[in-house]
C-alpha cells in the first residue's frame, strides 16, 4: 500500500526541511508553515534579543533563535550533515571542521535548494491553533501582511510538528533572587561580551552554552564565577585564563548583590547569565489533554516522535538531543513519512503506550533524571538502529557513533581548544574504509 496524504509541517529548520523532504520523497502533498522569512530556524542568528532579558514577561515578542554571534558548531561536519547529503567543506565557504554558524545556514540553504523545498513552504506565516477536529486536523494560521491579515484555516489529514526546542528558556529557583539588584541575563538574549566588561559575573550551568559564554566573556569581564553541577574534582581551568572560577550550585542571594555557594564560597558580583536550557513549548497545539508538556518533557510520546492516542495523524520531529541530531531527525522524518504512506505499521496503542511505560522504567534504571527523557544518550546507539531499520535501511556505520564519542573526550581534554585540534586525516581515512 502507498497511501498520500495531506500534511501540514510546522517549521523550516533543520527538522521541517528534513520532514518536507522525506513526506515528498515519500508522494505525500506537503505544505510547510515558516513564521519567519527564510529557512533555517535556529541556525537563522538574530542580533535582535528579547525586550526582556530573562524571557520572562508574557507580553514579550519572542525571538526564534538563541545563537550568539561568534558561535561555532560543537559536533564536526561529519555529524552535521544528513547521511545522503553530507556537509562538506565549500571552496568559497568557512574551511573549518567545527564551522561558524553562517556555514550551517548556507548548508541548509543549499540542501533546501537541492531537493525543492522552497516552493513547499509558506513563509511569514506563523501557525496559532491546531486542533484536530473529527478525523482531521484543522491549522489556523496568520500570514504577516496578507491582504485580509486575517487569519487563515486550513485541513489535513496529518501534522508534523518540527517548532524546535531552544526559544523558551528554562531558568533555575534560587532563593532570594526576586531581591537580587544584579543585571540577569538568558543565554537565549546573549549575542556578545560587551555588556559584561570590567564585570563580575556569575554563570550557571556548563552546558554547550555556559562553556562558550564563560570563555568569551573572561578575557573582558572582571572575575567569571561559574555555577555547575559538575561532579568534584572535575578539572575546567584554562592554561591561559585565570579569572573563570568554578563552584558547586548557588545556595542563595541577597539585596546587596551577594551570592553564596553550596561550597561555601561568595562573591558581591553585578551580573548573572541563566545557561540553565530550555523547555518544550507548543502555544498553538489543542490536543484536548492527549499530549502534554506540563512536566520538562514531552509525553506520552512512542519513540519520541507519536503520540499513541493521535498516532499516526500527529508526530514531533527534532525533540530529541545529545546526539548527531541531523542524521536522528532524519531518520525520525523517514519513519514518519513511511508510517504515514501504509508502507511501515505502528503497533497498537496500548501496545505504544507499554512502550513508553517500558523507556521511563529504562530510565530509572539507568539513574537518568526524568527531564532528560529526550536525552538520548546512553540508548542512542539502540534508538538510532531501530529508527534504520523501519526505514529498511541497514544499521548506521559505526564511525558515526565512534566520533561522536571522541568529540565528547576531546571536549574535556582540550577544553577551548575542542574544535581546533581534532584530527581530520585520521577520521577522513576511517570515514573512507
Ligand atoms: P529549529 O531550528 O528551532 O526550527 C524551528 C522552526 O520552526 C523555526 O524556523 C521557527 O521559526 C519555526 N516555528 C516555530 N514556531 C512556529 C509556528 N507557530 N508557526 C510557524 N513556524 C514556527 N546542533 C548541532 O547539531 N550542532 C551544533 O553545534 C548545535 N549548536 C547549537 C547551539 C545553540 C545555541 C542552539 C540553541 C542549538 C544548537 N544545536 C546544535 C541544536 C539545533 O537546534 C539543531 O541543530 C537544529 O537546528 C534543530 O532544528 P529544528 O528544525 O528542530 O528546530
């Protein structure tokens, strides 16, 4: 059986390209909803911030994308590109393996290019309800500067939904900090250093984002105090840098600027940036309760792509991280679009729902907290086999999952320096065996 369907993809970033490409591929009639002008969602850098640092007032326009300016990819070309179109190195482009951020975009440009994509997206319009009504889902939508500027209505017999997962930050509950007269910051609004100059500054968390922040703003701030959860006895410090001091998590603090630590530490400092991530967030799906993001994780969901009680009519590309996310989205696009043409069958729904009960328990097991549920280390070798093989393709090579292991080690051995020695004639040759 192959059947087509009319769907509706929500987004045109990395997931929505990949989505539309493979329902396409796949005979199905795509249309894709783009808020923004152009393609690439968070690989789209804005140097706009919102009106509210912290991204915390309702009332705020929200900005899209989170990249700072001199933000460069923390995974090597190899693990960015899709696994039949790799991300190659251009003559006329950035050279480098951990490129900037504008080579990711000219990337996704040229992969929209490649296969078509433009003339299936809708661009400027931005999605505001999507129900499901009877059998089908109804989107509503709101063209910016159409000729009526009223909003448009839409059915389908299926939606993707590929919004993205870092424009709501998250922020952390510190006792005191309704009274701290300090400047606070998301990393979701930080762009450049400037504003922290001759600063001391706090950082909390040391993630992807709180590594790179705390780097480049050491060389202007006054003292860089980072808050982790890093276990003890880690080593962070920098040959070159000895103004970044790192501390347990923030215990508490006060009216006069003061912050104390759970190691017993405490500085005055002037400004705080959250690097605390963010949280999933769907303002326009009416799921009538079956899907929730209530908690800091998106449930129930089969294999984090189908909601069993909507199965197979909604899905969710691109929730998942901690991984070579282009080649997982990919995969996840090509299941959706097989479940949907009748060629791949979903078990049931209470057999779904087992499944999801099965992962949780697998999690608790494994020690890992519950909000990481879309986290798919230490189970993404296992997801990413079983996503191949329902799209008959046969296992990922095992270099892919080899380096991805190496960039983790050679990001705690070479701190700063992670994306500058890695070395390329090696992997060049284990890619080419
Ligand atoms: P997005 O790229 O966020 O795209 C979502 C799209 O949906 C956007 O275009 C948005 O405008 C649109 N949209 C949202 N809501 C609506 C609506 N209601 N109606 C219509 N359109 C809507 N990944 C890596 O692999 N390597 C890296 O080095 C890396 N670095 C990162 C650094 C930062 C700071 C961040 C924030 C992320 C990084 N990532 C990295 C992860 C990155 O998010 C993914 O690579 C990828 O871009 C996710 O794509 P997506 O399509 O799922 O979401």
């Amino acid at each position: 059986m192959n059947r087509s369907v009319k769907v509706a993809v929500i987004g045109a970033g990395v997931s929505g390209l990949s989505a539309a490409r493979e329902l396409q591929r796949e005979g199905h009639r795509v249309v894709v909803f783009e808020k923004h002008h152009r393609i690439g969602g968070a690989w789209v850098y804005d140097p706009r911030t919102e009106s509210d640092p912290l991204s915390v007032d309702p009332n705020r326009e929200t900005i899209h994308s989170s990249l700072y300016l001199s933000l460069r990819t923390n995974l090597p070309r190899p693990l960015m590109g899709f696994l039949d179109y790799p991300f190659s190195k251009e003559e006329t482009g950035d050279p480098r393996t951990f490129p900037g951020h504008e080579e990711v975009l000219r990337f996704l440009d040229k992969f929209a290019d490649e296969f078509g994509l433009h003339s299936l997206i809708r661009f400027n319009t931005e999605v505001v309800r999507v129900e499901q009504i009877d059998s089908d889902w109804v989107v509503e939508s709101n063209p910016r500067g159409s000729a009526s500027g009223s909003q448009e209505r839409e059915t389908f017999e299926a939606v993707v939904v590929c919004t993205g997962h870092y424009t709501t930050p998250r922020l952390a509950k510190i006792p005191g900090i309704e009274r701290w007269p300090g400047f606070q910051m998301h990393s979701h609004n930080y762009r450049v250093p400037e504003p922290f100059r001759g600063q001391i500054v706090v950082i909390i968390g040391l993630g992807p984002s709180g590594f790179d922040i705390s780097r480049e703003v050491a060389p202007i701030a006054k003292e860089v105090h980072m808050a982790t959860k890093i276990p003890h006895g880690m080593d962070f410090k920098l040959e070159n840098r000895d103004n970044i001091f790192y501390h347990t998590t923030i215990k508490q603090v006060y009216e006069d600027g003061l912050v104390t630590f759970e190691d017993g530490f405490s500085i005055r400092a002037n400004a705080m940036i959250h690097c605390t991530g963010y949280r999933y967030n769907f303002p326009f799906l009416d799921t009538n309760g079956a899907v929730s993001v209530e908690k800091k994780w998106v449930e129930p969901l089969y294999k984090h792509v189908f909601p069993p009680a909507l199965a197979p009519s909604l899905s969710f590309v691109g929730l998942t991280y901690l991984e070579a996310i282009f080649h997982v989205i990919e995969l996840q696009s090509k299941w959706v679009a097989r479940v949907l043409s009748g060629k791949v069958h979903l078990p049931t729904e209470e057999e779904m729902m087992i499944s999801v009960q099965k992962d949780y328990q697998q999690l608790e097991e494994k020690g890992v907290p519950m909000d990481q549920t879309h986290c798919l280390r230490p189970f993404q070798a296992d997801y990413k086999h079983w996503l191949a093989a329902q799209c008959g393709l046969a296992p990922l090579e095992e270099w892919r999952e080899n380096m991805f292991a190496e960039c983790i080690k050679n990001f705690f051995e070479k701190k700063d320096k992670f994306r500058d020695q890695w070395d390329d004639d090696y992997w060049d040759a284990i890619i080419c065996s």
